[in-house]
C-alpha cells in the first residue's frame, strides 16, 4: 500500500442515483437458489454508463474492466474463417481440440515448459462460466469457502449459487491488501475452498512467487481446494507473465483448479471463452456439467481464442496492449501522487485497476464518492463497496488515454473541492 497522509472533507451523503450495487431481491415464489443473488455491480455500473452516455450526458466510464482495443486481426480472422468454414455446429462439450491443446502449449510456455495435458482443459463461456463450473463441482452446503478481500464481485455470488459459504478474509493493508496463510488461518481453518486472483481485480496488486508457494502449502496441508484466478496473467508491469500457480512442482497442484482466458490480455471479451485446468476427474465432472447448461462454448469462438493463444504473431499484440496499460497505469499513479498526494492507494502491479482509499475525504464511502462523482462530474468508478471493502473506489485503466486524462482532470478537481 502506498501511503502519504490524510485529507480533510466534508461528510455528506448522497442517495443513490442509479441502481448501483441493488440487491436483486428474489420475489417470494423464486427458488432459494437466488436468495444471496444481487446484480453485478461492475455491470450494472459500465450499463449505468452507456445509458447516460445515450441520454446526452457527458460521462466517461472508467468503471468497466474491459479493455477498449480490438481484436486482434488474427484470432478474429480465424472467427471470420470458422464461421465461413461451416464451424457452426455443437462443439465438444470440453471445448475443441485445436483451443484446449493451444492452451495446453501456451501455459507451458509461460510456466517455462512444464508438461500441462490438454486433457486437464475445459474451455468454458467465458472464465466466468470455469468459475461457476469450478465451484459447483468443488463446494456446496455447509462448505466454507475462503474469499481474500477486496474480491471481484462475481467471487461470493458464484459461491452463493453453489449453495456453499463465502467468508472473506481481509487483506493487509500494508502488504497491497493480500492476505498470508496466517490470515487464513485466522479466519477459516476448515475451509474447503480458496479463490485467490493474481493480479488481483479490483486492487492491481500481485501475490510473488514465494507467497503463492506458501499458500499452495497451506493448502495442501489442509486439504484445501485452490481456486487461482490467473485471468490477468499476463497483464503484469514486472518481468514476464506474474507468478502462477503452474510455476509450483506437480506435488502442490493435487487440489489446484488453474483460471484462465482471452478476455482481457487478448480484448476479447465479447468472444466470452475461458479456461480451467483441473485435475482430471474434476476436469471430466465440469465437463459434464457444462453438457447439460451450455453444451459448451460458442465454436466460432473457441477457432479464434485458439489462434490468440497459439498463433505466436499474437504474441506481439499482447505486448503493443500492455505496454499501452502500463503508460496509462504511470499517468494514473503520477496523477495521484503530485495532485492529490494524501490519497492512499494500492501499488498497482497488474491487471488495469487503480484501487485508491476516500475515507479520507471526511468519512466519505465508496459509494458516496462514486455517486457524487458520477452526478457532479461525470466520471463512472466502481465503489469499494462492490469488492467488500467500502473504504476505496475502483478505477479502470482500461480505456482510451484521452478519456483517462480527461477523467483524471475531474477527478483530481472533484476530490481537491472535497478536501476544502
Ligand atoms: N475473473 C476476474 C478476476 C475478472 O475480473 C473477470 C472479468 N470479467 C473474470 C474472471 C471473467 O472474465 P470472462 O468471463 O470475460 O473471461
Ligand atoms: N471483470 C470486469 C470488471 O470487474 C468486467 C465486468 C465483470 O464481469 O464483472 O469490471
């Protein structure tokens, strides 16, 4: 955590404009199976954004982790040619060949060679449907499962539908708010389950190889399955891809599910197609289940997520996309410490979020800064609130720089008044 002070402000609240972080509310007569069940905030705040961008309103949106590059050319060309091609009938439930064995190829490469077995591979909808597949295989009532705080918001709800128990264990605000095996411990000894994401949506911060190790330990232990969100793997501003749980020896892996996917390295995120890598019987019951939701995932689809992970030409588009994050991540960060040099935030080392504390401003939420924000200054940021930890506001890098640099300009403008 970076740190320099606090700053004064004045406390008042606001209401709510929009319908940010609503609990669904499930009318009586729905199935419990909804009764945790709120919209995603992340979401609902990027559809809040475009319908207020739609009214006229002047609103620059920096709540969204999505990356605003296209394609590129060659995995989309590959969509185009497989949808010409006739690749337009049911694909195998796992996934095709062709992508699980390009993901096979690719994680071992970026985990220096290790053997992975595309057999081990289900290519899902999206990481978000592996998610949901990982956890209603894994867990289900009475099974407590660890959540390190701040959390992507999909996180306890993908939990909640499995029926099983999310308990967030807060991070260490001087350790970048990741949590260590004795905050685990603390919190959930007996837990079935662990979700770790690294890089970590919503803060940037990066769990180093060495941590990573003690948690798989820990794990192992315990007999606790690990979930390793990696969705972000490879956007990481230090050298090389961030440290995964594939760089561990086979002995640490018995219980780890690998997350992982083409949505945000490869801005592919309307393709919606992620992977898991699974122990094989875990492997072979996801796929099972996805045989009787989606069937799979869209074929076309899944050609072009194989040419971005195969096609090493790709390799340079990857690099062009995070050296783009990284000048946005240095502008946001050089912002922050000269203009409003009391605000403390997360050292962002990965991914394309800038997690920064608004407590300061007078007791100010996350809520209340977002919405104040959004209705005085036209700028969409997510509210810690969102995450588990109302305290902070998220901000996502991944938009245009002029946006960025605009956005910035109010921003810096809104919390200088605040602090008055
Ligand atoms: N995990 C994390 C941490 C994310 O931020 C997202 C963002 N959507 C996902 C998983 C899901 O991504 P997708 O379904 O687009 O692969
Ligand atoms: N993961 C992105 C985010 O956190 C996209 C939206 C979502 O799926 O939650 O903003």
């Amino acid at each position: 955590m970076v740190r320099s002070g606090g700053r004064k402000g004045n406390g008042c609240v606001a209401r709510l404009p929009v319908a940010i972080l609503s609990p669904m509310s499930p009318a009586s007569g729905f199935s419990p199976n909804l009764q945790h069940l709120e919209t995603s905030a992340t979401i609902a705040i990027s559809q809040e954004a475009k319908r207020r961008k739609a009214a006229g309103e002047d609103v620059i949106d920096l709540g969204a982790g999505e990356p605003d590059f296209p394609t590129p050319s060659i995995p989309a060309d590959a969509g185009v040619r497989a949808i010409r091609g006739g690749k337009t009938h049911y694909p195998a439930n796992e996934g095709i060949l062709e992508l699980r064995a390009a993901a096979a190829k690719h994680l071992s490469l970026l985990s220096g060679g290790r053997p992975v077995n595309a057999d081990n591979i289900v290519v899902s909808n999206g990481s978000k449907q592996s998610l949901f597949n990982v956890c209603f295989t894994l867990f289900g009532p009475g099974d407590v499962v660890a959540i390190p705080a701040p959390a992507w918001v999909s996180y306890p709800q993908i939990v909640h539908l499995a029926r099983a128990r999310p308990v967030l264990v807060s991070g260490e605000p001087e350790w970048s708010l990741k949590v260590s095996v004795r905050d685990l411990d603390r919190v959930v000894p007996g837990a079935r389950g662990l979700i770790l994401c690294s890089p970590c949506n919503p803060t940037g911060a990066v769990y180093t190889h060495a941590e990573i190790k003690a948690i798989a330990q820990w794990a192992r232990e315990r007999k606790v399955w690990v979930i390793a969100d990696e969705i972000y793997r490879r956007i990481h501003y230090g050298t090389g891809p961030a440290p995964s749980f594939l760089d561990l020896p086979d002995d640490l892996l018995e219980r780890v599910v690998v997350v992982y996917g083409v949505s945000k390295a490869y801005a592919m995120t309307g393709w919606r197609i992620g992977t898991a890598l699974a122990p094989g019987p875990v492997a072979r019951a996801m796929a099972a289940l996805q045989s009787h939701t989606t069937t799979g995932a869209n074929h076309p689809a899944q050609l072009a997520a194989a040419a971005a992970l195969g096609d090493e030409r790709v390799e340079q588009d990857v690099a062009r996309m995070v050296a783009e994050f990284r000048k946005r991540r240095d502008l946001v960060v050089a912002r922050f410490r000269q203009e409003l040099p009391g605000v403390e935030f997360v050292d962002p080392l990965g991914a394309f979020y800038f997690f920064f504390r608004v407590d300061s401003f007078g007791g100010l939420s996350g809520t209340e800064f977002c919405t104040r924000l959004v209705t005085t200054s036209g700028v969409a940021l997510v509210p810690g609130a969102a995450f588990g930890d109302d305290r902070y506001v998220r901000l996502s890098y991944a938009a245009a720089t002029d946006d960025l640099l605009r956005a910035l300009d109010r921003i810096v403008a809104f919390a200088k008044k605040l602090g008055d």
